[in-house]
C-alpha cells in the first residue's frame, strides 16, 4: 500500500489559503442563517401546526449551532471541472434555487467523497480532505483518482493522522475519515434488522452513529418518532454521549436495557447462572400465558342501576370478552367496559319497553271496557299515543351516565382487577408451583435458583418485567406542551421507535432482544458488535444463535474487516486469544502501525499497587494530553482504584468494552482468561489501546 504524496509548501500554502476563504464564506452563511431562524423561533406559537412548525426550526438552529468544529471538511472535484465542498451540515448560497454552497456529508451528493477510488473514481479527478481547528483551516490532503496512488483505504493521510490523536475520553465525529465498508453499512436500508459483525478497532460505535445520523436525515419519519440508542454501559453512554447532538441530531434516546423502563432501577447483582436462566426466550411465552391466566373466565354478571338488577347472560359476557381477546389486559378491560356500558344501557332499554309495553296492554283493555260503555269512537278523536319508546339522544345519555357511575365502575374493578407489573411478576418469581405451571421446562433446580433470589431488581429482571408491562398495557405519562421527541419518548414505557441503533449487540439475552423489537415492531434495527467479545451468561457463540429465537432468518448481515484504532503490534497478539476463546473468525487486519511493542512486567501480588502507579505514572507521561486506561480481573479493581489516582479509570473487562485510550495498562491477564468466557474478555482487554500495551502479570 502506498501513502499519499505530500504536498509541497507552496501548493500547500495556496490550498491552505483557497479552503480558508471557502471555510469563512460558508462560516458566515452559517451565521446568517443561524440568526433567521433563532428570530424566528422568538415568536409565540399560537396553534399546534405553528407549534409543530417551531419544532421543526429549533431543530434545524440546533443542528447549525452545533455544526462549528470541522463545518468543512471535504471537497470533491470533477473530471468535468465541477468542485463540491462537503460538510457537517448542508448549507444554501443566497441562490435558493442554485447548487448548493455546502453538501450535507449525508446527502447521496456527498457519497463519492467515502467511496469513490482510482478503479472506480465516480466522475471525480480528486479527493481533497480539509482539516480544520475551530474557524481555522491547518492542513490540506489530496488524494488524486487517477490511478496514480494505490490505497485500500480513502483520506489515507487523514485518517491515519486522525488516529494518531491523542484520545480525551470521549468519542468525536469521523464523517471525514469513514472508510468505504463503513459508509456501505451507514446508507444501507433499514427496511430490516442488519446485524454487524465487526473485532475490535473497526469503527462499529462509530458506523451505528453515524448511520443514525444518516437515517434522521434520509427519512423524516423517524426524525418524528425518534431513534433509539441501547448502549452497554452508563460510562459507554457518556463516552459517546456528544456525538450525535454534534452532527445536529436530537431526535434521540440513548439508554441501557437496565435504564429503558421509566422509574424502574437495578438494585442488586447476580450470579451468571441466575442471569443466563432468565434470559432465555422461555420466558416470553410463559409471562404471556401467566398473564392470560389472570383474565376473568365468563360468568353471569348481576349488575344494580336505578335501584334495579340486570343480569348480563354469561354467553353474552363469553362474547364481549372474545372481542377483546389479543389486546393487553387492560387495554381489553377499557374495551370490554364500552361494551358492558352498552350492554347494561340495552337491558335497561329493553326492561322499560317491556314494562311499558304490559302497562299498556293493561291500559288498553281499561280503556276499552270504558269505551264500550261510553259508545267512544277512539279514530274522531285528535292526537297520538305516547309509547314510551326513548329516542337516540336519550338512549345515549343513558350510555354515558352508565359509564361515569362510579358504583358500575367499581363492579367491573372488582371483577377485573387493575394488576401492578411489579407485584405480578414478584409473585411469579417466588411461587415455585406457578413457575412448574407456566415454565415447565425450567428444570426443578432451576426453579429453585429463581426462587430463591433477594427482593431487589436485577439486570435479568427489567426485560421480564418489561414484557409484563407490556402484556398489562399501563399506560404511560402524558405529553408535555413543547416538549421535544426525544423527551416523550423518553418518558413513555411503549413508544414505538422509527429505529433502534443496539452497540455491543453480543451482549444481548434473547429477552433483551424482546425488549428491543418491541419498541421497534417494524424491525428497523441496527445491531453491532463483536461475537467474539461476548461476554455475558448466555451460551450464544455465533450471532445465528444470538437473534434465531427473536428474529428467526429474517435478518441481514454485514461485516468490517478492518481495525483503525489497535496497532498492528498489540493485534498481533490476539489470534491465539481468539483461539482459547473457541472463535472461528479471523481477526480484524490491522491497518497501522505504532512503533512500540506491547511489553509486560512480572510482580508480585504485594508488589501489584505500587507497581501499577509507577506504570501509570510512566505511560502518563509518555502519553501527554492523552488518556490511560487499567484493566484487571474484577476482584483486583477496588485493589487497584484504592492504589491509583482518582481520575485513572481502572475497569474490568467486561466494563471497558467499547472504550479505548492511548495506553491501556493490562493487569493480570491470566486471571482475567480464568474468569467465565476469560479468553473473550481478554482478547476485549488487549484490544483497549490506540498506541501503547503494558501488561503486570502476577508471579
């Protein structure tokens, strides 16, 4: 492979100097049209469709007030003399109608500018990446298409400075940098689940973000149901936290499968035997049975209005209860109750034409016995009948005043209860016969184990008591006047997403996958993630055995073949790893090198503290303005935070995955391997470092 040729001071300087007065007109037209629209939004909304209106302003102002670092950073040109500027957002010239000033890095415009190559050059002479410190253009990267340079990779210059950067804690943008595989994935369809199969350093966060940027922006109607993002960890959440709202994009939630139920929060640990158990897909239809089994069976109902009983036949009841079968409990209570309203209002209709009608075949025969005698003749006389009959309106109020009695609705209460998801699954998880009932193919150990676990919520517990919510129908908090997507969604227990973006995908238990097609029915999913990495209690060792018992076939998949972040020294290292870890794939290939083998001190346990500070305090200072990570076995950590400093984050490895740092310092690796699926958190924990491996193992 060979590197982009440099260019020389003086084209540089002129190129340099061409970008910065692009870089200050498209600044400026930022600026303007930023201050439209901050005036606009200053006007009161009067209606909802103005509301709504405003939204969608605050939206777009949120979106340029966020695009200020690398505004530019792209410029494609053509063979036919064409020149495009790409950029964080899409920006207008005073021209509406002309070319655009800035392409939007998502628009099909931009695409070229990620795909094209000397083989395939899309029209283009030349790709140019621009790189940019706040309103300041401090470098230019050509990269002709001509054939001239051969590279695998696109921006190669740019990239690979981008990965020489020191690391700060919190992932950044990389629309100028994404590679050709991952832009295939970011603009793939999202009619469906694709599932991403990508080993360390690939850019799988990065590709999930990215394509949910460019979801928001290709289809607006998930912009109006917002998207959701399923990280594995809180630390993960805010380490990618500033991403999204970066590249302008608001109409997010970002969440943990512990954090998706509102109110709802893990109070204990668990053991791994207890967590693989009540992940298993088993469940589901054994909660769906266990709340059915709750439904009131049909009976004869002796209902009490006006001083009056009615008795509603229990064939009538078996019917109204058969219309209402499929919906969650209480949803089918509302329902059936309309109907028992109705109901109760005919009987009380019928009874009164029934009295009405014996009354005046009583009448009449009075009536006659006086006419005879009175030599009447009933058809000289004016007028008509009153029968009694009540009209449509009357009938109706009768309905509604049925339904805001509060004695009726006390009467259906009773017979249908309100249930509380909590209590209903508690009392689930502690009666050994019901689970015998509703689990037969628990084992009795297994009930046992069940059983026997402590009152506070577990991470296990939250999808068994989200499919419990679900199959209840609660309702959820109502919306909040001006209030944006995101923040409803946020909110509401069963908001239906137009995506949902899943990191760490491996991780997931065939409940939690539940979990994530339920706030997704249409199965617009993204799932990333290395099944190599796995490390939770589930037993799944391919991603066909990860999602079968959920999504069955029906998904696709894709895969990233190249690491960006891992040096080459420190993968060098990993496919024996992978090899203990029972894996069958090859390790992702290394695309860069950083010069500095991986090295590795023996200590003893007493020696273990004041040995890590003094390799942290070493790698600190080699890696100036960047970060360093320390990862050991999960009994070592409190050992080793207690030794190091405050602001060292010192993690196991199944707390790291997902981060990374300049130089990770690996503790103990051999305890790490002895661990459940040892040899997949440590091929995790190898893999942490952009620059520099150090490993203390214990003698």
């Amino acid at each position: 492979m060979r590197r982009n040729s440099a260019l020389d001071n003086g084209t540089a300087s002129a190129a340099i100097a061409e970008e910065q007065e692009f870089l200050d007109q498209a600044t400026a037209r930022r600026d303007k049209l930023a201050d439209h629209l901050r005036a606009e939004l200053s006007v009161e909304a009067l209606d909802a469709l103005e509301r709504a209106r405003l939204r969608m302003l605050r939206q777009q102002y949120e979106e340029l007030r966020r695009a200020t670092e690398g505004l530019v950073f792209g410029r494609l040109d053509g063979l036919d003399g064409t020149v495009r500027h790409i950029g964080r957002v899409g920006l207008r010239d005073d021209d509406e109608d002309g070319e655009p000033l800035l392409v939007d890095w998502r628009a099909p415009a931009a695409r070229p500018f990620y795909t094209a190559t000397a083989v395939d050059p899309k029209g283009l002479a030349r790709r140019r990446h621009i790189r940019t410190t706040g309103s300041a253009v401090v470098g230019v990267d050509d990269e002709p298409l001509d054939g001239t340079i051969t590279t695998d990779l696109v921006g190669e210059g740019a990239l690979l400075a981008a990965l020489d950067q020191r690391r700060t804690g919190r992932m950044s943008t990389a629309i100028s940098t994404l590679q050709r595989e991952q832009d295939d994935i970011i603009r793939a369809e999202a009619s469906g689940p694709l599932v991403v199969q990508g080993g360390p350093g690939t850019g799988k966060t990065v590709v999930a973000l990215h394509r949910v940027a460019y979801l928001l922006f290709a289809h607006q109607t998930m912009a109006e149901q917002a998207v959701l993002v399923l990280g594995p960890s809180p630390r993960f959440l805010e380490y990618i936290g500033q991403v999204l709202p970066a590249l302008g994009e608001t109409a997010v939630v970002a969440a943990t499968c512990d954090t998706l139920l509102p109110g709802i929060s893990v109070g204990r640990d668990e053991s791994r035997t207890l967590a693989e158990i009540k992940g298993r897909a088993l469940w589901q239809p054994a909660l769906e049975n266990y709340v059915a089994s709750l439904l009131p069976r049909p009976r004869d109902l002796k209902l009490r209005w006006e001083g009056e009983f009615y008795v509603i036949p229990a064939a009538t009841v078996a019917q109204a209860l058969a219309a209402v079968r499929g919906r969650p409990y209480h949803r089918a209570r509302r329902v059936f109750a309309e109907q028992l309203h109705h109901i109760l209002a005919e009987a009380v209709v019928d009874q009164r034409e029934a009295l009405m009608n014996e009354m005046e075949e009583g009448f009449e025969d009075i009536l006659a016995r006086v006419d005879r005698s009175m030599h009447y003749d009933p058809g000289a006389a004016a007028g008509s009948d009153v029968d009694g009959l009540l009209s449509e309106e009357e009938v109706e109020d009768l309905r509604q005043r049925i339904a805001e009695n509060p004695a009726i609705a006390r009467f259906v209460e009773t017979w249908w209860p309100t249930l509380d998801a909590e209590t209903l699954l508690r009392d689930l998880l502690t009666d050994g016969d019901l689970l015998a009932r509703f689990a037969p193919q628990l084992a009795a150990d297994e009930i046992a184990a069940v059983v026997a676990e402590p009152a506070p919520w577990a991470s296990s517990d939250i999808p068994l008591l989200d499919a419990v919510a679900d199959l209840l129908g609660d309702g959820d908090a109502p919306q909040q006047h001006g209030e944006f997507v995101a923040d409803r969604a946020r909110r509401q227990r069963s908001w239906v997403y137009g995506h949902v973006a899943v990191d760490e995908a491996q991780e997931l238990s065939e409940m939690q996958w539940h979990m994530v097609v339920r706030r997704c029915p249409s199965r617009s999913i993204t799932a990333v993630g290395d099944i190599d990495q796995a490390e939770a209690a589930h037993r799944h060792t391919s991603w066909a055995q990860a999602v079968q018992a959920v999504l069955g076939d029906r998904w696709t998949p894709a895969e990233l073949t190249i690491c960006y972040r891992t040096p080459r020294e420190v993968m060098d290292l990993t496919e024996p790893v992978l090899r203990r870890a029972g894996s069958h794939n090859a390790p992702p290939r290394a695309v860069r090198a950083s010069g500095i083998s991986p090295w590795q001190r023996t200590v003893t346990p007493a020696e273990l503290g004041d040995a890590a500070a003094e390799a942290v305090r070493r790698l600190r200072e080699r890696w100036h303005g960047g970060t360093v990570g320390v990862i050991a076995p999960a009994n070592r950590v409190a050992e080793l935070r207690a030794a190091l400093d405050d602001d060292v984050p010192v993690l196991s490895a199944a707390q790291s995955k997902g981060l990374e740092w300049d130089a990770t310092l690996l503790v103990d690796p051999d305890g790490i391997a002895a661990g459940p699926r040892g040899w997949n958190g440590l091929y995790v924990a190898l893999t942490r470092c952009t620059q520099e491996l150090g490993q203390l193992v214990l003698a």
